[in-house]
C-alpha cells in the first residue's frame, strides 16, 4: 500500500526537533496527505483574514499545544478535528517531519498523516477558507517553486515559493512541503537549513 512507502520513506531520516527558545510557542500541524485517481495528494488549508496569527495564509491544520495534549500527535490531529472536523479514528500517522521556526515565534512540529479517500472534510468557516488539494507531483517538479529569504529567529533561511493555481504558499507551510518533498522524492526543493 502507498502508505508503507511513505512510513518507510519518512522513518528512514531522522527527524530534527528543535526545542522552543525564550518567547517561542510549542504547536504542531497535520501534513494530510491521500490517493486519488492512482496519485498522492497534499491538503493544504487557505486561513480566514479574521484569525489572530497568519489570517490569509496557506498553512496545514493545526496549532498550539495545550496542556492536555499528550504529545505533537495527539496537538495535530486534534487541531484537524477542529479546522477540518477530521475524525482523528480515521488518520493514520505515518511519520514526522523536521521542526520549523517562524517568524511570528511558533515552533512548529510537522505530522504526516494518511486520510481515506474520498475525503469527508468539514472545515470550520471560523477558520479555513478553502481547502486546496495539491497534488504531490507538482510540488515535488523543481520547476514548481522559486525561493525566497528569510530571518527567522534570528536565522537567514532559504525558503520555497509554491505557485499552484493562484495559490501562494510560502514560509512555513513551504519548508515543511520541502521537507516532505525530500523525503519522499529525494529531491530537495530548496535548500533548508
């Protein structure tokens, strides 16, 4: 099945965490990803201009860990549930991703997780404007992206620019779609340090 690959694929590097520093905030996101027409997909969420911390921007489902959260797993797919109204009982959690620092001081910690296809989404209108599937072959064609720098937490970064369809998905959510990309493909998309 798809999904050994990709468990197999992600377990074989090991994954950078990078504890928060002074004035930084724990969270994690769900990376859904799913099979379609014999393709794999990558969800990712357009958030409403009302929302305090990066309204308009393209992220994947997720947020602040809160005390009652087990661990990076259990913040991601109960911000899912949440954003997407996803059923945690229906992911199945194939791996991790690196840590990302932003520039707005969250430490994010990616989760790669399987959704069944069709999907039965139900997105919170407080929070998600468009859910946009993208399809992993397009994110994973070097000529997809173009780059960008950035400081983040003091650091010079050098990060993707994905263009899909009239989507601009940058910052964040575009180093951890590299890192996936990496991972998966053994392509980097852009150099990520």
């Amino acid at each position: 099945m798809w999904f050994e690959e990709v468990e197999r694929l992600l377990a074989a590097r090991p994954v950078r965490r990078r504890p928060p520093i002074e004035g930084q905030t724990a969270s994690a996101v769900l990376v859904p990803l799913y099979v379609a027409g014999g393709s794999l997909w990558v969800v990712v969420t357009r958030r409403t201009n009302s929302l305090p911390n990066h309204g308009g921007q393209y992220a994947f489902p997720g947020g602040v860990r809160q005390d009652g959260d087990e661990d990076e797993v259990a913040t991601a797919l109960r911000e899912a549930g949440e954003e997407l109204g996803v059923d945690s009982s229906v992911v199945l959690v194939l791996g991790q991703l690196d840590d990302v620092w932003t520039q707005t001081g969250f430490v994010i910690s990616p989760v790669v997780g399987a959704l069944p296809y069709p999907l039965a989404l139900q997105p919170s209108a407080e929070e998600v404007e468009a859910v946009v599937p993208v399809p992993f072959a397009y994110l994973a064609n070097p000529e997809a992206a173009e780059t960008e720098e950035l400081v983040v937490a003091g650091e010079r970064v050098t990060s993707p620019v994905f263009h899909y369809r009239g989507h601009r998905v940058w910052g964040a959510t575009a180093l951890i779609i590299s890192d996936l990309v990496c991972r998966l493909s053994g392509v980097p998309v852009a150099p990520v340090e």
